[in-house]
C-alpha cells in the first residue's frame, strides 16, 4: 500500500517520490468523499500525535479550503485541502532529509 495515513471512502490518485543528495521528497495527490474539516483535523491530529509541530494551520470551510503546515527536525509536511463537486482534494509534499 502507500504507507500514508487516509481517511476511509479515499483513494490515492497519484503517489510521486523525489530524491536529491541532501532530501527525499514525497507528493501524494488524494480524493476524499469525506469534507474539508474532517481531513483537515484527520491529518493535523494525525501527524501531532506522531510528535510533528504545526507551523501554519488555516481552515476556511465557508470556502472549503484548508491549508496545514508541519515539521519535525528539518523533515517538513505541506498539507492543502480543496473541496470541489462533492469530493476534498488533499495534496501532501514531505520533504525529509536523507538519513
């Protein structure tokens, strides 16, 4: 499997890795039927509980956007949530330094 953590009724549409001498990035594109504010608090407790720190967290549900940023060490998640036809799209690039 993708080895990222969904909310249930997702799927993953694309799952793209990267790698350079210093990092390795990651970006997954998911399709959620599930709302904004449901994924958004989906992967802010998510990544909390696994002892990363929220930088920026921005939730607009009136225009079902949200963005979330967060790191650990040098190792950094960017999260947006964009709600379109019924379905949360959540677009998540990690970027971790190469051990």
């Amino acid at each position: 499997k993708h080895n990222f953590p969904t909310l249930i009724n997702s799927d993953v549409i694309s799952d793209i890795h990267s790698n350079d001498i210093y990092k390795n990035g990651r970006t997954l594109t998911i399709a959620s039927k599930q709302s904004v504010s449901a994924n958004y608090y989906f992967y802010r407790n998510y990544f909390l509980q696994q002892g990363w720190i929220e930088n920026i967290g921005l939730l607009e549900t009136s225009i079902g956007t949200a963005a979330l940023q967060l790191s650990k060490g040098a190792d950094v998640i960017d999260i947006s949530f964009n709600k379109a036809n019924d379905v949360t799209y959540i677009v998540a690039n990690k970027v971790m330094e190469r051990q």
